[in-house]
C-alpha cells in the first residue's frame, strides 16, 4: 500500500510538474505562475482525481485561447495581459478558490463541495473569457451598474461578445466536469449557472469597490470565485 501510494503520488508530482512546465513555455504564466499552478493542479489531482484536473487543463485552455485572441487590439487599447503570461497572484486568485473547496471535499467528505470547486473554475473561465473577448471584439462595453457605454476593458463593463463567451466557456468547464465524473450531468446547469452568477458578481464589484480602489483585481477574482461556489452550494441541493 506504501509503495502504491508514494507510486501515485510520484505520477501526480510528475503530471503537474509537466502541465505547469508546459503552461509556462506557451508562456500562459510566469515562472511565479508556474509554480502556484503545480500547486493547484496537485492538490486537485490529489484531492479529487484526474477529472478535475482535466476541467484545471480545460481553465488553462480557455484562458490562454482568448488571452491571444486580438492581442494587438488589446495592447492598442492598453489592457492587454503580460506576454510572459499571467502571474503567480494572477492563477492563485483565479483557481485558488477551486483548489480551495476541492480539498475541504476531500478532507470533509462532503462531496458536495466539489459541486462548489467546479462552479468557481467555471467562473474563472467565463471570467476570463468574457473579458478578453470582450475586450478583442467589441468597440464598447456597457457599465453594468448603469449601462452606460464606455470603452472595452473597463472594470465593471460588460459587452454581447464577452458575455456569449463567458456562457462557452462556463458550459466547456461545466461538461468537462461532468464527463470525469467530478459531478453529475443533473447539476451540469447549477455548475454553469452558479459560474455565470459569479462573473456577475465580478463585474459589479469591478464596477463599484475596484474602480474605488478598494478592492484590487485580483480581489475582485478571490471574491466572485468564492461566491460562485457558495451560489453552487445553495442552489445544488
């Protein structure tokens, strides 16, 4: 049993060693970011298994797809991501929260938090998604507080482009979760539902508390992922 073990544990290490060695040389993150994205695709592939770390490989595929998408425009525009990809602060605020209810599943066996972990992976890639999207293929935004237009890629602004992108990418996440057996396709639309709540959430708070200087961006990502789960949790059983 010792020996299976340390051999699992051995498969896992070298899996998400190369998921994050191959996520920095497509320069997706930093060599900070590397390092925190080892760290969380370990502790779900430990936690939970290789369903969700094919949803983490699905997050990682959407983020880095619509991050490339219109990169000119978007560094025209000045909101374009680093081109050594996103930081170390950058993927803990975006997947932490996942990693985070994924392990309470584990150590509390109340499966029902993975409900929670997939919701809050589904909202970092709709997040994502919506606003690099929104940002390549819209002329404008609309302040979601006021609907007011404003230009692409303010916070709290939100656009038709960004917003199917955001379901896409919310369903993507929802059905890859589904289809490796981390949830059941019943709750496939909680899943997708609870994400898309919670990129609302991000765009309010964007709206209000960042653009106040209260809240910073990655804070604002902390927070929507983390009530993308709660709103799983309530709305999943």
């Amino acid at each position: 049993m010792d020996t299976l073990l340390s051999y699992e544990t051995l498969v896992a290490v070298a899996v998400t060693t190369a998921f994050a060695g191959g996520a920095w040389l497509l320069r997706g993150v930093t060599s900070g970011g590397a390092l925190a994205g080892f760290v969380v695709a370990l502790a779900l592939l430990v936690t939970t298994g290789p369903g969700s770390f094919a949803v983490l490989i699905a997050v990682f595929a959407v983020a880095w797809l619509t991050t490339r998408l219109g990169y000119r425009r978007k560094q025209t525009l000045g909101t374009a991501e680093n081109a050594r990809g996103r930081s170390a602060s950058q993927v803990l605020a975006n997947l932490g929260g996942g990693a985070l209810f994924a392990v309470a599943a584990y150590t509390t066996e109340h499966r029902i938090l993975l409900l929670a972990a997939m919701a809050a992976l589904a909202e970092a890639a709709a997040d994502t998604a919506a606003s690099e999207c929104g940002q390549a293929l819209s002329d404008g935004a609309y302040l979601i507080t006021s609907f007011r237009r404003v230009p692409a890629g303010i916070n709290g602004g939100v656009s038709a482009p960004g917003t199917i992108a955001g379901v896409v990418a919310a369903a993507i996440v929802g059905a890859v979760a589904a289809a490796g057996h981390v949830v059941t396709w019943r709750v496939l639309p909680v899943v997708v539902g609870a994400g898309l709540l919670g990129t609302t959430i991000d765009s309010l708070l964007g709206a209000t508390l960042e653009r106040r200087g209260i809240l910073g961006n990655n804070g604002v990502n902390v927070a929507s992922t983390l009530a993308a789960g709660m709103i799983a949790l309530l709305i999943g059983r």
